[in-house]
C-alpha cells in the first residue's frame, strides 16, 4: 500500500464530440484514444523508486512477465533462468533486438544498472527490501546477467518483473519523461491528473492495437463513477455498489476478477486498547463479515481471515473463522479479560475506556463503509470506534496511535508483502509493519519461508505464519474483494487473473496493450 498522490481528476482536454453521444458498444473515442481511469495516481514514473514493480508500467518491461496464471515467462530475457544448485546464483540470458524506445539497444548493463540503482541506499528506493537478498548483479557479456544472492531467495523470479531502464538515463529528469522498452512510449504527465502515452510501433512484443492511451487518475470513486456514466471513459475501475448500475447495460461490459486483495484493520499493537489481544479477539467474533459481503460488497467477495487468499495455493486451510458475526463470544472474551460494560454499555478496565479511533482514507467510499460497519458492530459488544476519514499525510502521522482501514494482499508470492507487513526490522518504517509487531517467531518463520528453495519447507513455514498472525490477532481481517471493472465497447484480448492489491495501472490494465477492439 504504497501511499497514493490524492487528487482529483481535472479536465482531460478531450473534446466534446469525444466525450458524448457515442456508441457505447464501440470505444469512446474515433481517433484511436482509449482513456481508462484508476483511483490512485502515481508519484514517479520511475522503476528505481518503484513504479509499476510488479509489471503493471505499461512502458517498461521486466526480465520477465506473468501469463493468464500468474507465473513467471519470460520477457527481456529470453528464457526463464538457470539457478545454481545451491540456489545463490541465478542466470538471465536476454531477448536479442531489444531497443528503448529512443532507439538505444537493450544490453545486460542496463539490467545491472536498474538493479543497482535499486540498491544503492542513497536512492532511498522504496522497493529497495524487496531485493535485500541480492549480494550482487553482474553482467558476463552483453547478453548475459547472473544475480549473485547473499543466500537462496526463492521468490526472486517473481521480482524480475521490474523494470529496466537504460543505463544512460538523466537522473534528474528521468521520473518524469522516463525512457522504457515496453509496449507503450511516455507522452505527458500532469502529477495527480493524467498519464498520456503513445504506442510503440516496434515493441518485441508487437505493437498494440490502442494507438493512444491516457491514465486519468480520479481518487473519488463517485468521480470515476459519474465521469464514466457520462461517457467519458472507456474503461473504470470501480467499488461494487458503484459498479451495479453499469450492469446489463448495452455496450458496456462489467469484469468481476477474483483478488488476494483483502481489507483489515491494522492495529497499533503498543496501545492501551488495541494492544489487548483480548479486545482484538473479540472484535474478530463481533463483525459481521456475511453482512459486509453482502451488503458492502455486493456479494462480489468472501470472509478474510489472515493475509494469503483462500484458493490459492499458499493459504493456511487451518486458518477459518465465523463469517457471521458471534457477539455472545466476544462478550465473554471481553468479560474474562476484566473489560466490564458500564454507563450505556461501554466497556472499561482499570479505567481506560474500550475506545479507539478508526481512521481511513477519505475519498474511499468502500473503505469508509467497512470502518463505519466496524464500528457499528463493536459498539455491539461495548467497544466505541470513532471512525474518522484523513488524507494519507495525516494518516501516515498517526499510524503508531490510531488503527486503520488498510489494504494489501498479492497472488504472486507469500513473501509480498507479508515479510514488510510484519518482520521486526521493519516496525513503523512507514507502511511497512505500521502496528509495530515484535514476535520472533513471526521473524523465524518469515527467514524461512524467503530462504528455503524446497517448496515443501515453505508452504509449511508459510502454513505456520498464518496461525501465528491469527492466533494473535494480529489485524482484524474482514474481506478478500472481486476487482469490478466496467469497459466500454467489445474487446478481445482481456484476459482476467488473480489481481494483488494494486494501485495506479495495474490489474486487468496490466495488459492493455494486449486488447484489439472487435466488431
């Protein structure tokens, strides 16, 4: 959950005869522009500091990509690598004819340049943990490059889907009229408005049938909603309710994708109130998780809990719970921990009110309504939630203090995410472990999971994570989501996949430049 540049979207200079009384079974627009919109915008263009990581750019491209399944194939490089028996050496031979989009050729020094820089802790990059295993990259000869790994990193594959950029590039200008190999060629940039890009005619890959994209970044769902419905849009990424009154309509089209996306409440763990496990525990028996997929969701989702998606083939079996909300267990909880209910049914102990503040980001309608039904269930049970919706700077702020309506979750690899959500050495580094967890079992099973390259090992490493993050209650996890899009017109080419959590062009954007518009 990277934190989102909040804006909203501006006038996008289209005309008016561009925007209105077209055939919504066709594309918006009849000069070969498609104009998708995405509730977070982005803060770089640059695959060093993090943009588009997980292969979701659209103008750059990784050493290698991901099929309809999710697993890794091969992009820039030229097969998938070869690893050393002891799993500390991995090997890429790159694609031959690959040039940026300036016309300079692809070599394996431009590989080792991004990942470099990716490295080097004066560029401060924020994805910079994510390859912490690396020792070293080196380029053998122009086409060759071998990661040397400071021990087996069974996930590393996985994070070649960065980007590469060319080992020329002007740092000071590049975040901002970035140089890639990918399917599509930056245009312009207006930060917290819209991304223009071109196609690129010479793309290994072939090049894409839009001939014009524009990423119009709208943080208001009722924006994107509203702008949609005025045929503004081609394509929206939208919360469920919002997205039911597209349904069934002529020309339009509404994707329901299945994600390991999930929203939970992160709790400050060195609180007063949250801190309690007791009161933690309680709350995961006092919500209504059925109510929220039914009503919040719109049946597009499932109970959440723990951090790995069910049906995937990383979650815990073991790790269940009451979809339905089991208020006389959570007063008992409460009860045997000394949290007795006085004036008005509040509970206190030893003076301190069961209270605490709820925030989430504003601008989210489906976040907001998850905490205001968060707090409506724990008053239930004596426990007083004053929800409160905040910008991200202020959040970021109170995250050591106050909980918050949080969402992650990735299909990739149960590394994602989880090893910054809850390893020690990263306690309230911003994002990364925000409610301060110290456990080191929690550390040891994590070290595992990461380190071993038998899959047997790790799936228990991972199995045994997941009961701990339960048994301790560690968030309160209330729904994986179905990702619902609304595309204007017929398409071939789309083709929906688990989605991760993801902000700005992710998704079923990822490949975009793969859609041909049919008859």
């Amino acid at each position: 959950m990277k934190r989102p540049l909040i804006a909203l979207l501006t006038v996008l200079g289209l005309t008016a005869t561009a925007c209105g009384g077209t055939d919504p079974s066709r594309p918006r627009n009849t000069d070969d522009t498609v104009v998708v919109s995405v509730g977070n915008a982005v803060e770089t263009l640059n695959p060093i500091l993090g943009f588009g990581a997980d292969g979701g750019s659209m103008m750059f491209d990784g050493l290698v990509t991901r099929d309809d399944d999710l697993e890794p194939v091969p992009a820039l490089a030229s097969a998938l690598p070869t690893t050393s028996a002891d799993g500390k050496t991995v090997t890429f031979t790159l694609r031959p004819g690959v040039k940026f989009h300036d016309g300079t050729p692809l070599t394996s020094a431009d590989v080792v340049f991004t990942y470099t820089e990716v490295l080097d802790e004066k560029n401060n990059s924020p994805i910079r943990g994510d390859f912490a295993a690396i020792d070293k990259v080196e380029a053998s000869d122009p086409a060759t490059v071998v990661f040397t790994l400071k021990y087996p990193y069974a996930p590393l594959v996985q994070r070649t889907t960065l980007g590469i950029v060319p080992k020329n590039m002007d740092k000071n200008t590049f975040g901002t009229r970035p140089v890639g190999t990918g399917p599509f060629r930056f245009e312009s940039w207006t930060p917290g408005d819209k991304l223009a890009l071109t196609a690129n005619p010479d793309h290994w890959g072939g090049a894409p049938a839009i001939k014009r994209l524009v990423v119009a970044f709208a943080a208001d769902d009722n924006v994107r909603a509203t702008r949609m419905a005025a045929g503004e849009f081609d394509a929206v990424v939208l919360p469920p309710k919002l997205a039911a009154s597209f349904r069934g309509k002529d020309g339009l089209t509404v994707y329901d994708v299945p994600s390991a996306d999930y929203r939970g409440v992160m709790f400050p763990l060195e609180r007063p109130v949250t801190g309690d496990p007791a009161v933690r525990r309680a709350l995961n028996l006092a919500v209504d998780r059925k109510a929220m997929t039914d009503g919040i969701l719109a049946g597009t989702g499932k109970p959440a809990f723990g951090p790995i998606a069910p049906g995937t083939k990383w979650h815990a079996d073991s790790v269940t719970g009451p979809a339905a909300a089991d208020r006389a267990g959570a007063a008992k909880i409460l009860d045997a921990a000394g949290w007795t209910a006085g004036s008005g049914g509040l509970r206190a102990k030893d003076g301190v009110p069961a209270k605490f503040t709820l925030m989430y980001p504003a601008g989210d309608s489906l976040r907001k309504e998850l905490a205001l039904a968060v707090g409506s269930d724990a008053r239930k049970v004596g426990i007083e939630v004053d929800v409160v919706g905040l910008d991200w700077d202020a959040i970021e702020g109170r995250m050591d203090k106050d909980a918050l309506l949080m969402a992650w979750g990735s299909p990739y690899d149960p590394d994602y995410i989880n090893y910054n959500l809850f390893h020690s050495s990263l306690a309230g580094q911003g994002f990364f472990n925000p409610g301060r967890l110290r456990d080191p079992e929690v550390d040891r099973l994590l070290a595992q999971g990461r380190e071993s390259v038998d899959q047997a090992v790790r799936k228990q490493a991972y199995d045994a994570l997941q009961q701990r993050i339960q048994d301790r209650q560690v968030w309160l996890y209330l729904l994986f989501l179905d990702h619902v899009y609304v595309v204007r017109g017929k398409w071939s080419g789309i083709a929906p996949a688990v989605e991760a959590h993801e902000h700005a062009i992710g998704g079923l954007f990822r490949d975009i430049h793969k859609w041909r518009p049919t008859p």
